[in-house]
C-alpha cells in the first residue's frame, strides 16, 4: 500500500504483482504439516484437493463475478475420467491429471456457452440444475460409474515409478501440494495478465464492458473452461490419492461447500480458497471429533461469526488489520 | 453519404404503446461538434443506445461512415469507432484510473485474451493509458480507485475510457450532469480540446454551454428531431423557444 507515493505507471503495476513477504510465508507453511502433524497428512491432503477446487471457483466467482452452485460437476467429471482410466488399466498419476482435465475442460467449454449468456440468479439455477443433472445422470449409469456403491478397483501407480503412495499420505499430500502450488502460479500469472485485468472488469461492471470494445462473452468462456479444467484436476486428484470415487463427489454439497470455504477466506483475492478451505476442513475435522452428531451446528455458528464479523472473508479482515497497523502486507 | 460519419434513417423504436423514437434522421458530418437538446423524456439518450446498440430499432437503419451497422452488437460498433459515455457514472469501482483505461486500451489492441503474459509486459499499452489521463488532468491520481475519485474525476474518466478505444464518432450523455458549474467549463474545455478527426455528439441541459461549445444543435421532442442548425438559428427558432426556451433553461434535469 504505497500508492501515497506518485509511482510512475510501470513502477505502480509491477507493484501490483510482487511477491508479498505474507506469500512466502504462506508456502513455507504449507511444508508444516510434513514436519509437525504427520498424523493429519491424509487430511493435509484432503486440503489441498479441496483448496485447489476453491481456487477455481475464485477464478470465475472472485475474479469474474460469475456466481455457480455446481460447480462440482466439473470436479466430479474429473475424479470420474480419472478414475475410470485406472479402473480400466491405466493407473499412471500424471496422465490421469491430464485425462480429467480434458474431460472436465471439455464439458466446460461447451457448457460455458450457456453460462456467458447469464448473471446473477439465473446463473445460479443454470449451475444448480447443471450439477443435479449431472449427478442423477452418474447415479443412473451404474454400469460406468458404480452408481450408488461407488467406483471399484481404482489403483494409482507410483509417480515416476518412484513415489509409492503410502498410508499415511507422505506421497498423497506432496502431490496433491505440488499439484496445488503449480496451478496457483499459473492462476496467479493469468491473474495479473491483460486478461485477468478484463475480468474484473466484467466483475466490477459487467454492462459496461462492451461500451469500451470488450467480447465479453469471449473471455466469460475462456475463464469458465480454464476453471472447469482446475476443478477437474482437482477431482482427479482426489480419485487418485483414495483410491475411490463416489456419487458424492457430483453433489450439491460439494458445491455449496465449496462456495462457503471461498466466501469463508474472501473472494477474489487468489488466497481466500487456500485459506478458507484449510479453517472450514480443519474445524470440521475438529468439530466432528468433539461432538459427531451435530458438529453442522458450530460450522453453521463459524459460517455467520466469520461473516457478521467480516463481511469480506478472512482475507478481507486481515489486509483491513494489515492497514489499520501500516504494516505492510 | 460517405461525407457523414454517423447517419440515422428512419428510426422508430416504441416501448408498448410509448413513443421513444419517430422517423428519426440524423446526419452527423465528419469533425463537427454537435448538441443533442430537448426537454425531459424527449428521446436523447434513447437515441443514444439505439445508436450504439444498447437498444434495437424497431425500423430504421444506422450508418457509420458507409457501413449499415443497425444489426451490429455494441463491442462490435466500438471497434469500428462508435463510442459513448454514460450519464450516470458506470465505470469500474475497484479498479484504479490507470487499470480502467489500460483494460480498454487492451481490447482495442485485442490483447486483453493473452493470460499467460504478465501486464507489466504491455509497456505502451499503459503508456498510452497513462497518457490519456494526462491529457484529462488525471494522472496524479491514476492509482487511486475509481470509487475514491472525486466526483468530477469519475466523470473525466468515463471520457477517458471512451478516448482510450479511439473513436471516431463519440457520443457524450450529460457529460457534465451533476458537476459543478465551474467544474464542467473546464469538463467542457476538455471535450473542446479533442481531435478534429473525432465527431461529437453532446447531450447537454445548460444553453450557455451548447452555445459555447456545439457548432450544431439538434432539438428533439417526444421522439422527434424538432429542429436542426446552428445555435443563432436554435435560439431564434420561434418552435424550439416554444417547447424548451420558454422553460427554465439551464436547469440541470435527468432526460
């Protein structure tokens, strides 16, 4: 926040996009769980899956100001395209990452048509019957997708024929990590790109967008497919590292879930997924351990706290303390 | 009709049994600074959707240069040079001058769909935006937030955005509406300094600033062009004083 000082306007958008000192920070505490909690590694992992898909999400609700509600069906095509080329013989991880993402990169590109057409409420019963659809259809095509008992007999090879995947989730959480870190690099560059400039556009004034020339729709799809395609490495992921996949992972709950862990960290802020997913899944894992039956009641507590309390999310919070400090965030 | 940068012939638009826009013909020759006055609900910023395509004409063709572009959407209209402001202020709240009209200079370049190059690579690109808040008296607070910007800023900067797609035919809605009167002498001082390549299209309640700055006026009432000429002719027309002169002039109003 040294915008007082009159920076020349090169200065002032490579300011933008510097690493902050708090990013640094942020990855090298992502190493923690390794070193400190080896026992919350499988959970580690979950995390990371699960930040990864908010991560997408940010990119089109954060970022774009395209609202969904379903946007597990492209997580869920993921995990299933992943899963079904193990089943069927092909248990190579990296490959698997790269089938889910065309799979899932393909049905939001073509679903993406639809969605740049739309705003607001509209959008979010397209996405909401998207999902539903998607799901019964899953649960319908039982031969394919195991149905209701789930996707059998899934088996993911080493990486690299090197890095077996154990237990306890070493190799679990370093992949799913490096997947995580490698796609935010690349989110974080098209964030801070022309495009990604375009998009909040769209998001701060979607009407006005084509008075100044812009194809807005052009660029809703190209973003929507790119989110699809990170949801869908997401899901594979998940496939991969439990060996399983099942109807769940289509649900609605999944994507409300996910729009809670987003809104939960802060909107359109690249970190408020990673973050948000980490408090919601850790509380939950800790709610569930203190009280099984109605550990929904203290997350439904945290969700209006964090929200009444601060009303942009984690994030939000934080850079309004960072500021009211002068610490430089 | 090559000689005319903007045309409308015949444009009719009704909203159910409400008259918007009757037979409307204008011709806007190339260069000339053009007022578009009339009273409340007379037509004027119908006119101007429909003529960048925010709205479709019920009948009636509209010409930029030679090219018909009636069935045109408005990004498509922009890129061939037909560009407006708004009335009220619609800019972007949380991105700064600088990001605002960068974004724009992007599109037109048509390289605001590149994700994997960062911004800072686009160097005359936010030259040239920098530039453009220069010449509006902008640039020490191109790094502030649209939202933070004065009133009167935000209303420069909605002509920067305009400027920075490079029109060659620019429509101004109010351009001063809710500006302070000293404030928009030197709001119009800006638009008076634009390109003579640039034909303007101005819609604007106080007559002390059309006479200054318009060397055509066109009237329109309830949908209709009631009038067109030079300002002498405006104000001596004895239909116009009728229906507008006569009225409070100069008082701002929201049409």
């Amino acid at each position: 926040m040294t915008a007082a000082t009159v920076a020349g306007p090169h200065q002032y958008m490579a300011e933008q996009m510097r690493w902050r000192w708090s990013e640094i920070a942020f990855w090298l505490a992502t190493l923690l769980p390794f070193l400190v909690a080896p026992s919350y590694l499988v959970l580690a992992n979950q995390v990371a899956i699960t930040a990864l898909f908010a991560l997408s999400l940010d990119l089109i609700l954060g970022f774009s100001g395209i609202v969904s509600l379903g946007h597990a069906a492209y997580f869920g095509v993921g995990a299933y395209a992943a899963g079904l080329a193990s089943k069927w013989g092909w248990g190579e991880p990296l490959s698997g990452l790269l089938i889910a993402a065309l799979a899932a990169g393909l049905l939001g590109y073509v679903t993406s048509f639809v969605i740049a057409r739309f705003r607001h409420l509209a959008l979010i019963m397209i996405t909401l019957g998207l999902g539903l659809l998607l799901q019964e259809a899953a649960n319908s095509a039982s031969w394919l997708t195991g149905g209701f008992d789930g996707l059998q007999g899934i088996h993911t090879w080493s990486i690299f024929g090197e890095f077996h995947f154990d237990l306890y989730g070493y190799t679990a959480y370093g992949y799913s990590l490096s997947a995580l870190f490698l796609i935010f690099l690349i989110a974080r560059r098209l964030i801070y790109s022309p495009f990604g400039l375009a998009l909040r556009g769209i998001r701060e004034n979607g009407q006005r967008m084509p008075a100044i020339g812009a194809a807005t729709r052009e660029h809703i799809r190209t973003i929507y497919t790119i989110a699809a395609i990170i949801a869908g490495v997401a899901g594979a992921l998940l496939a991969e590292t439990t060996e399983t996949v099942s109807l769940e992972v289509l649900g609605f709950q999944r994507s409300a879930d996910v729009l809670v862990m987003l809104i939960l960290g802060g909107t359109g802020r690249l970190y408020g997924g990673l973050i948000g997913a980490a408090v919601y899944m850790v509380a939950r894992d800790q709610f569930s351990g203190l009280n099984p039956q109605y550990w929904y009641f203290w997350i439904g507590l945290l969700l209006i706290a964090v929200v009444m309390i601060l009303p942009n999310g984690i994030l939000g919070g934080l850079s309004l303390l960072a500021r009211r400090l002068k610490v430089p965030s | 009709m090559s000689e005319n940068a903007l045309a409308a012939r015949g444009v009719n638009k009704s909203f159910g049994s409400l008259v918007v826009a009757a037979d409307v013909e204008i011709n806007l020759p190339q260069g000339v600074r053009y007022a578009l006055i009339g009273p409340n609900g007379a037509g004027k910023t119908t006119l101007i959707n429909l003529m960048t395509g925010m709205l479709r004409p019920d009948a009636g063709h509209i010409f930029l240069g030679d090219e018909d572009i009636t069935a045109l959407p408005p990004e498509q209209r922009v890129w061939r040079g037909l560009v407006r402001t708004f009335q009220i202020n619609s800019l972007f709240p949380h991105l700064t001058a600088l990001e605002s009209v960068t974004l724009a200079v992007c599109e037109r370049r048509r390289v605001a769909r590149t994700w994997w190059r960062p911004l800072t690579a686009y160097r005359s690109e936010v030259d040239e935006a920098y530039e453009i808040l220069s010449s509006l008296m902008l640039a020490p607070v191109s790094h502030r937030l649209t939202r933070e910007l004065a009133y009167g800023q935000q209303r420069l900067l909605e002509i920067a955005l305009a400027l920075a797609t490079r029109p060659k035919v620019l429509l101004l809605d109010e351009p001063a509406a809710g500006v302070p009167r000293d404030e928009s002498q030197e709001l119009f001082t800006a638009i008076a300094g634009l390109s003579r390549d640039i034909t303007v299209l101005f819609i604007e309640h106080d007559m002390e600033l059309v006479f200054r700055f318009a060397s055509r006026v066109i009237v329109m009432v309830g949908g209709r062009v009631l009038v067109e000429g030079t300002p002498q002719e405006i104000a001596s027309d004895p239909q116009v004083r009728a229906v507008y002169l006569g009225k409070a002039t100069g008082k701002a109003d929201h049409g």
